[in-house]
C-alpha cells in the first residue's frame, strides 16, 4: 500500500511541476506588434540623405563670433565655395561614403560640388545670408565704438544705456531680417537631396557663413591736438 502511494505522488510531481519549471526558462517570441517597432535598417543611404532644418541661429553683441583661423576668413565672400583637401574629406565623412564601397567617390563629389556652386538660387541665398551676417558684424562694431564714447569704468551712466537700449533694437531688427532669410534653406537644398556629397557640401557653406569671424575691431586715429606736431 505504501509503495504505491509513494508512485501516485511520484507521477503527481512530474505531471504537474515539470511544465511550470520549462515555462520560467522559456522565452517568449516576439510577437507581430513588437517586431513592428524596430525600423528596418536603410539598404539606399541616398534616401536618408535629407535636407535638416536649418538651426536658427541668434545673435547677440556678446556672442558675434571672433576673429580666428579657419577654411572661410568672411572677408572674401567668394572663398565660400572653395574646397580643399580638408574640406574635401570633411565632406565624405559627413556624407557617411566609404572610399572601400565606391572606389569612384572622388569625382562623384567634384561633381557634387560642381552642382552646388552652379545653382544660382542657393548662390543667392548664401550672398543673402552672408550679408544678414555682415549686419550684425557691423553692428557690434558700432555699439563698441559708441559706447566706448560714453562708458564710465566706474559707474553705470543713463547715456550708457540708451546706447544699449538702440542697438538691443537694432539686433531684434537684423534677428527678424536672418529668420526671413533661412526660412529659405530648407526649399533650396531639396535639390541637393538625392546627393549626400551635394548635401552636405550646401550644409558645410551654412556652417561656414554662420561662424565666419568679424574681424578685430579697428578704431580711428585720434586727432591730433593743435599743439601737436604734423
């Protein structure tokens, strides 16, 4: 009698422990809705290549930028669409092209380029920027020479801030005047869409115009007084 009490518990175990023991070391597939939420990896990188919205932009008299070395000077506005070796490979890599998977990359971004800066519309656009730029250049000049006229260094002075009160002014205007000009960007560089080297060569120059140093700030000579010299 003992014995098959011992056996009915035996298959009791087995019959009902085992499957709850393979169901915690199971894992569960993946089910139709998960599987839809991983996008499908891009086989067409052209495809991708998407003009970006352009950044906006904002300048303040304490952010213009300075004067330092780089590929575009600002001085010149025609160095705009020069390209070096440095520029030529910043472009492949922004361009995410590899030199082993298309052994013909490098004329395929002369070309590029060449469609870049044969495009009278977005040549336009970059002039039109690169003057919005200018302003705001000439502008922090003008507040520095003005207030250099008027600042106590050890006070605070009403005339000080009626010159800060004109130029902050004066910046929302040209701030107005660059919205209005981007807004552009984005239309002109669909063009440029089915070439990531054209893409991102139109993209390069905005970056360029947008960092392009003001120069250092240049003051007049002082006149001389009568008792002077010549």
């Amino acid at each position: 009698m003992l014995t098959k009490i011992l056996i009915a518990v035996f298959f009791t175990f087995a019959f009902t422990g085992a499957p709850a023991l393979n169901a915690q070391s199971q894992t569960s597939a993946p089910t139709p809705q998960d599987a839809a939420l991983k996008p499908a990896p891009s086989d067409n990188p052209a495809a991708d290549a998407t003009p970006p919205r352009p950044h906006k932009k904002v300048y303040t008299n304490d952010n213009l930028p300075k004067a330092n070395p780089g590929d575009f000077s600002g001085a010149d506005f025609s160095e705009i669409n020069n390209c070096d070796r440095n520029c030529f490979e910043q472009v492949r890599q922004l361009a995410h092209v590899f030199p082993g998977s298309n052994p013909n990359w490098k004329r395929d971004l002369l070309r590029a380029l060449d469609t870049v800066r044969k495009d009278a519309d977005w040549q336009k656009y970059l002039g039109d920027l690169y003057a919005v730029h200018q302003r705001f250049c000439a502008l922090g000049a003008e507040k520095r020479d003005e207030l250099a006229h008027v600042a106590d260094p050890a006070n605070v002075t009403p005339r000080e801030i009626t010159v800060e009160e004109k130029y902050d002014a004066k910046f929302k205007q040209a701030q107005s005047s660059l919205e209005q000009v981007s807004a552009r960007q984005h239309g002109l560089q669909q063009i440029f869409g089915a070439s990531p080297f054209s893409l991102q060569f139109s993209q390069l120059q905005v970056s360029r115009i947008q960092n392009a140093p003001c120069g250092s700030q240049r003051y007049p000579d002082p006149a001389p007084s009568e008792g002077s010299d010549p």
